[in-house]
C-alpha cells in the first residue's frame, strides 16, 4: 500500500500528515530532516511475513517454556 502524505503542521513532536483522502497520520517529527509544512511525501506499508512468523514461533517457544518452568509438560 502506497500513501500520498502532506505534512499539516507541528504538534508537541508529532507531525502530523494528511492523507489525499484527508485523514490524520502522526509520526515522531524527530523522524524527518528539514520537516516543513506542505512537505510531501510518500509512505508504503508492506506485510511482512517472514517477520511474522518469527513472532508467532519465539510466542510459542516462550509458551512452552513457561509450562515446561511451571511443571506443565
């Protein structure tokens, strides 16, 4: 996913970003070099699978663990 983002304004270190559908997405300003308003810019979002599966296994490893410490199998 692909999003078209204009920066808004400032707000106590959040900048916060239009969307061309007008919605509101606030990021860390410390995230930015030269932020200005009307600053544009691209955002892309991408599902990370393999990251996910990650989590999901080290989720059930620790799962076992726990049982294993609390004499559960």
């Amino acid at each position: 996913m692909k999003k078209e983002l204009t920066l808004d304004r400032i707000e106590e270190k959040m900048a916060v970003f239009l969307t061309e559908e007008e919605e509101e997405i606030r990021l860390p300003a410390a995230w930015f070099e030269d932020l200005h308003e009307g600053m544009a810019i691209d955002m892309s979002l991408a599902e990370n699978e393999d990251r996910e599966a990650a989590s999901l296994q080290e989720a059930e490893d620790l799962l076992v663990e726990i049982k294993r410490m609390n004499g559960g199998g």
